[in-house]
C-alpha cells in the first residue's frame, strides 16, 4: 500500500508521500480538518515523493476547501512532476504552484 502523511506545524500542512489515485482521498479528509477558518495556510509539497494526475485533483479540492473558509492558501515546494502535469492539464494558469 502506497503512503501519505499528512501533519501540521507552524502555520503549514506538510504532505510528504505518495499522492497519487491510491492516497488522494485520504489526504484530502486530513488536510480539510486542518484547514481553518479566515487564516493563511502554507500547504508545503516537498516530501511528495511521487504523485500523479489525481494530485492536481487533490490541489484544487483544497483550494476549494480554502475559498470556501475564507482562508488564504500558499503552495510552496512544488514537486516538478506536479507543475509538468499541471502544464500538460492546462491548469498552471488557473492554480499558483511554484517550486520555490
């Protein structure tokens, strides 16, 4: 079984891991709870060690997530196979990921 984990700290979600059609679901109920209301969030992506198409998938349910607790929602430390899909998708345009 492939693996997720999802933690908090210091203001960011931590993802490190697997995100990919077998762990999305997964790390999506995590990350919502811990999603609050009119905050700023980092969701930080560098231990995604692997993840496929269902991750962009995962990205806009949590930003969805984001918008609808009024909360501010950062993405740092993007995995270059996330930002290579969300090109090929056509969704780099509509979702700020950036590797920085």
């Amino acid at each position: 079984m492939k693996e997720v984990n999802i933690t908090q700290e210091k203001g960011a979600i931590h993802v490190k891991g697997e995100l990919s059609f077998d762990t999305v679901e997964y790390a999506l109920e995590k990350t919502k709870v811990l999603i609050t209301y009119d905050d700023t969030l980092i969701l930080n992506l560098e231990a995604v060690a692997y993840c496929d198409s269902a991750s962009l998938a995962f990205v806009t349910a949590v930003l969805r997530e984001a918008k609808r607790k009024r909360t501010k929602l950062l993405f740092t430390k993007v995995p270059s196979q996330m930002l290579d899909l969300s090109r090929v998708s056509g969704l780099d345009g509509l979702i700020a990921l950036t590797e920085v």
